[in-house]
C-alpha cells in the first residue's frame, strides 16, 4: 500500500537555488501545459519525509523525554542560543522540505481542477505551516505556485496569528468540505483535516473552536473505519501500518525512496542510540513516569515494554529488527492523540471531571490501567492527568516538547525557568545570509 511515491522521478520537482522560495520545477513541463497534476501533490507528500527526522528530535531531545550524550548536541538541553550549530542536520532540511512541500501544494491548488487533489494539497500546505509555526513561530508566506525571484518582500517574516488565521484555518476549513472520511492509501481525509484543526485551534489556546472538531473526530471515528487497536503494541512496527485502524495520518516511509535522511539517520536510529550522539538516549525521568503510572494505575503501564528497552535506556517504539524495520511511517495524527485533545480541550472549556476523564478509560485500559474517573476533581489536577497521559501514550512520536509548550507547562515539567525564547527553535542561519538580512532570525540565536 505504500505506493505513494514509487515514481520518485516524477516527484523531485524543485530543486533548491538562492532560497528556498527561489524555486522553479525544471523536470516537468510548465504548469500551464499540465493537464495532470498527481505528479506533483505526490511530492507535495513527498516532501514531508524531510520533516519526520527533525520533528522526532526536536520534540523529544528538547523536552524531557531524551537526551543527547555528545557536544555539541547536548545543547538541545541546555537553553541559550547553542543550538544553532545543528542547522545542517535539523532545521535546514526541515525547513527546505516544507517549503519545497509548500511549492508543490501551491501548484496543485492554483492549476488543478481536480477538486479532492486540490482539497489534499490544501490539507499538505496547512500541515506545512503548522510545523514551521510551531517550531520557528513568525515565517514567510508564499502562497503562489511561481513567486517573484526578484520581490524580496515575499520572504519577510509573516506573524505567526496572521499565519494561523489567514493560512492553515482556511486551508483546513476548505479541506474538511472537500475530503471524504475514508482514509485511502494513507492520503489526506476529511477526519485528519478536522483533528489537525483542532490541533491548531488547541496550540492557538482557543479551545472554544477546537472542540467541535476533535469531537467530530471522536463521534465520529467509528463510521470512518478508526478505533483504537486492542493492545498498544499493534499500533507500531511497519508490519502494522498498512490500513491501521488507529492511524489518521502519516508520511508514509520506504527505505528504497530517499529524502534528506538516509536510512541509518532517521528518527528510530537516534531513538534505539545507533547514533553516538545519542548511545543511551532515554531520560530517566520518562522511566520514573512510567513507573509511577503503573503504580498509581493498579499494575504496570503496559506502554513502557513497547516503548523502552528492559534497561530503560533506549526507545524501542519504531523497532529495527525484523522484516520491515527499516520502513517505519511517521505518524502524523492518530485516535489517541485526538482523543486526549478532545479531553484536554473539554477540561479547558469548563467540562466536569465526571465529563473530561471518561475519555481517558479506553486509553488507560489497554495500557493496564484502571480509570482515573473519582480520584481527581479538580481542573488543574486534570490537566496534569492529562499531560502526564499524553507524555505516555505519545512518548517519541514528536510530541512532547510542543505539549509543553502549548500547555504553558515548560517550566514545570523540565524543572527550571527557561526564557520563552528558547520555546522556538533557530531559524537556518543559511536563510537569514541567503535573504539578505530580509528574513531575520529569532530572538536569542
């Protein structure tokens, strides 16, 4: 079923210049004489691959998930401007593939008649945007498939609430009317739309607007053929991501189709310690929580064998060994993560705890744990519950750190004040030199 990007000579339509909107697609006909555009939304897809790696690091390596072991990566602990030296590995490939993915997404909607193509490419570009929002905060807008090489206006830093409002809530909104909530060959449905904005409503802090999506997801997963799989350990592994219940979305990966990362760099080799950088790369404050969620939980949190090794030293979630291992999907959305949104945005919005931890029961249940429901009461205490649910059930999926963040709960979780600065992350110092100075970089790098 992954044969989303098996003509991968069709897909490498941009290649990068000056910047990375200074682009031209040389290896396919102009747009105005295509008739055909699924050449071109396949890369728009394409192009997320060069996201995963980053996002896994940057939301587990920053956070309290994971550690690197070796200078100068071990700057991604230690809060200054530092971080900046691994532009080459992390934020530059990030930021070139989703703009490059951008690119792609622009051409389909401003030539394309086809209306589900254009409603996916739409959904891509949305999805684009949120990352690097959510990692960079204010970024440049191009919203053309052919953007001026010579008007360096069009590379000035957007506010990020312009971002939101003007680019990834339309985009959305569009998508939801147009896509079915059939998942097909792990393209974009109308229910991955409707949770990524909730998502957005809920990283926005306006939950008022995210709760009709995310209970539009979880009311209505059933009729679109999602549900949570019975045990936790059926969810990972590439032999249980063809048609996974669970999965809304994902980037659908192949060891054969390359991208910025090669096979012995990608997200599970920093995860499992391959990389020296990283040999014993899990933080022990994630053992001590699973831990203690087992204990307060009536057992052992399943989770934490499908999650770490039996030392507790590395993350064994996307394992190597056996069959597939090397073709691990990067999970983009899945039921339990709109679910606990759902709560969260539930709890947020004034709901009872009677209400909000319900929702937990299924969640905590096939994870070996009994129902949080009458032991908390208060709001505060169940934003706690629920982070700590969140930190458990997604740990190294590329959650964490924009939990935190979003949650306003960095300081606390991470155990020191930390200047909100550094909640970003730098954006590539090769693009600030490139531009000319027009794109600046982010306070504190």
């Amino acid at each position: 079923m992954k044969n989303i990007y098996k003509l991968l000579g069709l897909l490498l339509i941009i290649t990068a210049c000056d910047s990375d909107l200074d682009q031209v697609p040389p290896n396919i006909a102009s747009s105005d004489s295509l008739t055909d555009f699924d050449g071109v939304l396949n890369a728009a897809y394409y192009y997320q691959l060069g996201t995963n790696t980053p996002m896994a690091v940057m939301g587990e390596f920053r956070a309290d998930n994971a550690f690197m072991d070796e200078p100068p990566y071990t700057e991604f602990d230690t809060y200054n401007g530092g971080i900046t030296a691994m532009e080459d590995q992390f934020f530059g490939p990030f930021y070139t593939a989703l703009y490059k993915s951008i690119l792609s997404a622009n051409n389909v909607i401003e030539n394309s008649t086809n209306v589900t193509d254009i409603a996916e490419a739409k959904f891509l570009r949305a999805l684009s945007y949120f990352k690097l929002v959510q990692v960079f905060g204010d970024v440049p807008v191009n919203l053309s498939a052919a953007p001026s090489l010579t008007d360096s206006s069009i590379l000035e830093r957007q506010p990020a609430t312009n971002v939101y409002n003007n680019v990834i809530i339309p985009d959305l909104k569009d998508a939801i009317a147009a896509l079915d909530i059939e998942i097909v060959n792990g393209r974009a449905s109308k229910f991955a739309a409707q949770g990524l904005l909730g998502k957005v409503y809920a990283t926005m802090g306006d939950y008022s607007s995210a709760e009709p999506h995310l209970a539009a997801v979880v009311n209505g997963a059933a009729a679109a053929g999602i549900s949570l799989k019975d045990n936790f350990n059926e969810v990972f592994g590439a032999a249980n991501e063809v048609e996974n219940s669970e999965i809304i979305f994902s980037s659908r990966i192949e060891s054969s189709i390359t991208d910025e990362y090669s096979f012995a760099s990608r997200f599970w080799n920093w995860f499992v310690g391959d990389d020296s950088k990283a040999d014993f790369p899990v933080d022990p404050d994630l053992v001590a929580a699973f831990d203690e969620s087992g204990a307060n939980g009536g057992g052992t949190d399943l989770r934490k064998a499908v999650t770490l090794d039996s030392l507790g030293t590395t993350a064994i979630k996307f394992p190597k060994e056996g069959g597939l291992g090397g073709d691990h999907d990067w999970i983009e959305l899945r039921l339990a993560d709109v679910i606990l949104l759902y709560a969260e945005t539930l709890n947020e919005n004034g709901a009872p705890a009677t209400t909000v931890l319900p929702l937990l029961d299924d969640i905590r249940s096939r994870a070996g744990l009994t129902s949080l429901t009458g032991t908390i009461t208060t709001q505060a205490d169940v934003r706690q519950a629920i982070l700590d649910e969140r930190r458990l059930e997604l740990a190294f999926e590329g959650q964490r750190w924009f939990d935190l963040v979003r949650t306003g709960s960095v300081d606390a979780e991470m155990g020191e004040t930390i200047n909100s600065n550094y909640h970003l992350f730098p954006i590539p110092i090769s693009e600030v030199l490139a531009s000319g100075g027009v794109i600046t970089q982010n306070p504190g790098y």
